[in-house]
C-alpha cells in the first residue's frame, strides 16, 4: 500500500501531465490553425498580386 506522502506525488504528477496534455492539444490545434490561415493568405495575396495558386 502507498503511503500518502507517495499517493499526493502521485496525483501531482498526474494532475501536472494532464496539464501538460491540455496543453499540447491546444498547440496542435493552434498549429491546424496557423495552417489553414497561411493558406487562407496566400489564396488572397495571389488573387490580389495576380500570382499562382
């Protein structure tokens, strides 16, 4: 059996990874999203510079 000095570093480190997972999920998405507007910008600087898409 765990003593409880051992179980609360336990759930801290728990509690901490879990942050830590939230976190990176918002990166991520926030990466998609950073994606999806550089695309969002090239299309408009080539419709208004005339370039390729």
């Amino acid at each position: 059996m765990l003593g409880s000095s051992t179980k609360r570093r336990i759930d801290t480190r728990r509690a901490i990874v879990a942050e830590i997972e939230a976190e990176q999920a918002l990166v991520n998405a926030n990466k998609q999203l950073i994606a999806c507007f550089e695309a969002k910008i090239k299309v408009s600087t080539n419709r208004i510079w005339g370039g390729s898409e």
